[in-house]
C-alpha cells in the first residue's frame, strides 16, 4: 500500500470523525460525500445507488448541475452503460476501481454515458463500492484530471468506515421507522459498539432470541450469544433488558 504522509494521515483522521459525528441519519449520503471531498479533490462527487430489479437510480451530489433533475434522469437511463455495473451483478468485490480498471479506455468512451455524463463532471473517475443487499451502491469521484496512489490508497482505508457508518444509519433509520428511539451512530460508537453488534441489539428490543436473530442476520446462533455478551459487557450491565433500557430507553 502507497505510504501516506502525516499531514494526509491527519486530514484522514479528520474526516473519519466528521463521517462518525453524524447525528441525522437521513443525511447519511451528504455526509459521505462531505467526507471524501476532505480527501480526494473532485470537479463532481456523489453517492449513487442503483436497483436494476426495481428500476430505481438515486444520486446525491455536492455540485447541481444545469438543468440537474433532467441530468440525473438521463443518468438513470444510462448508467447501465457503466462497466461497474456487470462488473457488481456479477460478483465482483474490488474495493475501488475506475471504469478502466474493467474496461479498455476507448471502448468506455464510445457509450454514451461517457460522452453524456462524464464529459460534463469529469472523464476520469474513482468509485467505492458500499455493500447494500440487491442495489449498487458508491461513492464516486469525477474529474479532469488523472487519480494519483495517495488517493487510491485513501479511498480504500476511507471504505471501510464509509461502510460501516452506512450500516449503522440504516439501522437508526430502520429503528425511527419503527417508533424506536435510538441514539445516533456516533453516541453507538462512542458506547464501543460494532456495526454488527447494533444490528443485534435492535433485533434484541424487538424481543427476538438468539437462534431467530441468527437466522435473520445469517450468522449462527453461537455468534450471536458472543455478541451479546460482548453488548453487555461494553455497556456494563448484565441482562438483555438493562442493554435494551440503557440504550432505547423504556417503553
């Protein structure tokens, strides 16, 4: 891995807190976005997500482009055109990639999504992935200029905590859907709490026992009882019900 200088490493500590002090979980896409341009400079950076099965195209973007809801329609109709795409439904896991990591440069710039869409943002382009069951789902980087190994190397530690901090607002979303008053990713955090160990506590308020949280987190039931110990003795009691008190409060 590319060594990164002390200035940079700052910077990246930086923006790993700025993506944890969110406290609006439905800002979880703008927040990316703000914490990767501390980063990686770029003439258009977006959280994109894709649902082929259901036709759905979503991008939240730190510049509007002219015309922009016209824009990002089209983009909707061409974004199939990109080489993730397949390159994702078919089970690909690359961390960060550009359209030419999979593709020759000249035969990307012949779609018209290039033409379209990456002549007016930028032709050269970084993208990390975020996992998110049956969508595509990143962070993306456009601009004119060519990417360098510091910043691939950034984007790549950078993933992990985009994903991690990803989960953990779905999980507060899901949770506020439901009427369940529970603290932001970063008050989670701060208790020491994995993303993975959120999950299971909220599966927990929501009275399921280990072997039916298993089932639903596909992971077996043996996993879940460490994880449950690991929530109590993080949070310092000693029952499921003082875990659940302690964090959503009483009904």
């Amino acid at each position: 891995m590319h060594r990164l200088s002390h200035r940079t490493l700052q910077m990246f500590s930086k923006s790993v807190l700025k993506l944890y002090s969110l406290e609006e979980p439905g800002e979880i896409n703008k927040r990316m976005v703000e914490c990767v341009s501390m980063l990686v400079s770029g003439d258009f950076i977006s959280s994109e997500i894709l649902d082929s099965r259901r036709g759905f195209y979503e991008s939240h973007s730190n510049v509007r482009m002219p015309n922009h809801d016209k824009w990002v329609k089209r983009n909707a109709e061409l974004v199939h055109q990109h080489p993730v795409v397949p390159y994702v439904l078919g089970g690909g896991k690359q961390e960060v990639l550009s359209p030419c990591d999979l593709v020759p440069k000249r035969e990307f710039q012949r779609t018209d999504l290039f033409n379209e869409a990456f002549r007016a943002i930028g032709t050269e382009q970084l993208f990390t992935l975020i996992p998110n069951k049956g969508t595509i789902m990143g962070v993306v980087v456009n601009r004119f200029r060519a990417y360098t190994e510091s910043e691939r190397t950034l984007l790549k530690l950078l993933r992990p905590h985009l994903v991690r901090a990803y989960e953990v607002a779905q999980v507060s979303l899901r949770a506020q859907n439901a009427g369940i008053a529970l603290p932001s990713p970063a008050d989670l955090y701060d208790r020491g709490l994995t993303d993975r160990e959120i999950d299971v506590l909220k599966w927990m308020r929501e009275g399921k026992s280990d072997r039916e949280i298993g089932i639903i987190l596909g992971i077996s039931h043996r996993t879940v009882n460490h994880h449950v110990a690991s929530i109590l003795r993080k949070l310092g009691v000693e029952t499921r019900v003082a875990a659940i008190i302690r964090t959503f409060g009483e009904d």
